[in-house]
C-alpha cells in the first residue's frame, strides 16, 4: 500500500466534496497531465480574477451583485490555489531526502 505522504493530491473533488487523491510513479501518465493542466488553468483563472477586483473595487458604481459574484468566485479560485499549495508542498516533502 502506498504511503499517505505518496500520494498527489489532485485539483478537484469527488463525490460529496471529499479531495481525490492520485498514487502513481509514472509523472507523464494521463492523470499526471491532466492535474497538471488543470492546475494551469485554475491558477490562470485566480491570476485573471486577481486582476478584475481593483477594478471593482474602485467602482463607486459597482452593483453589489457584481460585487457580490466576484466574492465567491475569489473564494472558490482561493480554495483551488490553496489544494494546489498543499499538493506542491506534499510533493516536494516526498522528493527530498529526509535527514535524521
């Protein structure tokens, strides 16, 4: 059995909200990839959000729905770069040696 801190963590969910996990030695299989490329494009997409809220923010005439939407979209890209975090930081925990 593969050992918890072996395993990648993967940028999305599976049923009822719970983190999905990837264990395999192969870095250029398909699931390997598609993580990959899906963290690309969540951390593009939370770069572009990043860009949009001074905008907003100094929009005195800013709906407040528009406010509002921009909130939880800043949520949902913050908890994807946050589950990219963990998962970088886990790999590189499992690829450096461990001193004693």
């Amino acid at each position: 059995m593969t050992a918890p801190s072996e395993l990648r963590l993967l940028p999305w969910v599976g049923p009822e909200g719970k983190p999905c996990y990837l264990s395999t030695d192969d870095r250029s299989g398909y699931l390997t990839r598609l993580a990959d490329n899906t963290e690309a494009v969540q951390l593009a997409f939370a770069a572009d959000l990043l860009d949009q809220v001074p905008d907003v923010l100094d929009d005195v005439d800013a709906d407040p729905d528009e406010i509002h939407s921009l909130a939880w979209e800043l949520i949902s890209a913050l908890r994807d770069v946050l589950r990219i975090a963990i998962s970088r930081g886990d790999l590189l925990a499992v690829s450096r040696p461990q001193h004693l």
